[in-house]
C-alpha cells in the first residue's frame, strides 16, 4: 500500500509511517507460544522515541525525486532497524548487568540472562526473517554487514575494558561500529528504497553516521551525569564496568592535569559522584559535548543533499535533539 502523495504534511506522513512501522514490528513478533509472546511483549516496551525508523522514513521522503512517499519496502525495513536496535539492547544489557531500561525492568534482571540471552538471539533472527520479506537481497546483505560491525564494535570494546590507555580514535572506531554503522545505514537505506541517486545515498549515510556518533557520546554522558530517574534507565554502568568514554578520554589525554592522581582514583574506586564531579569542573564533560555537537552541525551540513525541503526542515530540528536531550 502507498500513502496517497496528497497535501498532508511531512510530519503527518511521518506519524503514519511509524504507525504502520509498530504494526509491522508487532505482527512479525506475535507468537501463539505464551512463553515467547510473554517475553516480546515485554521487550516491546524498550521501543522508545523510534529514532532509527523516523530516520529511514525521513531520508527516504527527503530523497524522493517526486512525491514524499513511504511505501511497505520503507515500513518493513524501518521495523527492521528497529527490531535489531531493540536485540542489541537486550543483549547489552546482559553485558551491562544492568537493570532497568526505558524505566521497566531489563530481561536479564526479570528472567535471567540465559532467557535475555536467546530472547535477543529470538530478535535478531525475526528481523532478518522479516526483511527477506521485502525481497531485496541487497537489503540483507547491507543489513548482515551492519550487524556483524555492531558486534565488532562490541567485541573491540569488551577487549579494552579497564584499559587507561584507551585513546580518542579507538573510542571513536567502538562508537562507529557499535552505534552510528547502524544509524547510517538506516539513512543510507531509506534514500536507497527511494531510488535516490548515489550520491545522495552516500551522503544520508554520512548524516546518519555523524548523528549516530554524537547520539552515542550524548549517551555516555548521560550515562556519567545524568540520574536514573530521568534517563529511565540504569546509569553509571560505563564506570562500572571498565569502559573509558569521551569526557574521560580527553581529561587523561592532558598529561599534566593536577587531578588526574584523584581522576585514576575515582575510576580504581568506580566513584561515580566523584568522577562526575572533577570531569565537570576540568571542562572534560564541556570537551565531549563540544566533540558531539560538532558532529551534529557536520551532519547538518550534508542535509541540502535532501531534495524536498520541507523533509530537510523535520530533519534540522531532529538533528538537535540528539544532543539535547536528557534521556
Ligand atoms: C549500547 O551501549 C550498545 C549498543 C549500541 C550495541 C550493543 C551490541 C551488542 C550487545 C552486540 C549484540 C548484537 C546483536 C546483533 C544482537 P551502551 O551500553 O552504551 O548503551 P545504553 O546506555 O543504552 O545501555
Ligand atoms: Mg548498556
């Protein structure tokens, strides 16, 4: 079904897209097992602020040559993204030891982490079973590459865990693959479905990278300043479990920092009100802001490859709000 190219606006379009994205999402999940509906009922509450499926449909729209349309090819491919964002989450939180997640209990902490285990397992496999639907190979293929740089991601990270030395370019290399390779591809893919020529494909990709990355350094210092109230999800686990982030990075990278004694004691204590506290008076938290807005304005600079305007506008302000957001 296509939406009809009439004279809704583009945030019209763009809530009923995301509507037919949740429908998607849950029939592909509906299982007559309770034990599995049970569960992905469950991790269907981690759906928050569908960044990754609004990212695909606007790209998509922005790059139409003519009308702004979302058509089922954009729709499944946007339940996609969004059904491997959610596996990764589910097995992050496994990593983690965390506990709570979009303010509801994770998987691990309710059922274990054998069950958030194949639960997340149970995810990924539903997203590629409901993109072969589309019956683009392609899409597959891009989203298996996708996947396999999520996973290096991590793995890279989980071998520098507790490692001082860890330096602003391999934080930078985790952040790419762990997050932004996915967050690219989602704008890369909707300009694709499109039919956006390869220039502009190129270029969504690079939007959606550079968001990905600041979205991710935005994450990290929620996760170092913010308070789990209001990020609604269990915070200061970075510390806690050995993994060196932006503000961090670039206050031990000052060699002769006077705090740097109390900075190392702070992480050796996994003292997260103290570390919080010397990373914002020394300007570090100031530092890694800066890094992520940069990327955000870099971002922004590749948006008037978007061939409808109005799209582009949507776009600007969604682009800001990666940084400024507090949860
Ligand atoms: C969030 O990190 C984690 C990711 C963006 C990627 C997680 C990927 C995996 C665990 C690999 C598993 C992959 C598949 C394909 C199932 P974070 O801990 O900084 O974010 P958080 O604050 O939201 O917990
Ligand atoms: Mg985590």
């Amino acid at each position: 079904m296509k939406l009809a190219a009439d004279s809704s606006t583009i945030e019209e379009r763009l809530a009923d897209g995301l509507l037919r994205v949740e429908r998607a999402f849950d029939e592909q999940l509906q299982s007559a097992l309770p034990a599995v509906e049970e569960l992905c009922r469950h991790a269907e509450r981690y759906r928050g602020k569908l960044l990754r499926p609004t990212l695909l449909l606007l790209s998509g729209m922005g790059s139409a040559q003519d009308a702004p349309i979302i058509d089922d090819r954009h729709v499944v491919a946007a339940a996609t993204v969004e059904m491997i964002h959610m596996a990764t989450l589910v097995h992050d939180d496994v990593l983690d030891d965390a506990s709570i997640r979009r303010r509801c209990p994770t998987v691990n902490a309710l059922r274990g982490n054998e069950t958030a285990v194949i639960l997340g397992d149970y995810l990924i496999s539903n997203a590629f079973h409901l993109c072969s639907k589309v019956g683009d190979a392609s899409l597959n293929l891009r989203l298996g590459a996708v996947t396999n740089a999520l996973c290096e991601g991590e793995l890279v990270q989980l071998s520098r865990r507790h490692d001082l030395s860890l330096d602003r370019a391999t934080y930078i290399q985790i952040v790419r693959r762990k997050t932004a390779v996915l967050v690219g591809a989602c704008c890369e893919i909707g300009a694709r479905l499109s039919g956006a020529p390869t220039e502009v494909v190129d270029a969504c990709y690079r939007v959606g990278e550079r968001l990905g990355i600041a979205f991710q350094i935005q994450d990290d210092l929620l996760d170092l300043t913010g308070d789990e109230a209001t990020v609604g999800k269990s915070i200061g686990r970075d510390l806690e479990k050995g993994k060196l982030t932006l503000p961090t990075i670039l206050f031990l990278e000052r060699e002769s920092s006077k705090d740097r004694v109390a900075v190392l004691r702070a992480i050796e204590l996994r003292d997260g009100a103290a570390l919080k506290s010397l990373l914002l008076a020394s300007g570090a938290v100031r530092g890694a802001r800066d890094f992520a807005c940069e990327l955000v304005a870099d971002a922004r600079k590749e948006l008037p490859h978007l061939r409808q305007p109005e799209v582009r506008a949507v776009f600007e302000t969604l682009a800001d709000k990666v940084v400024d957001r507090a949860n």
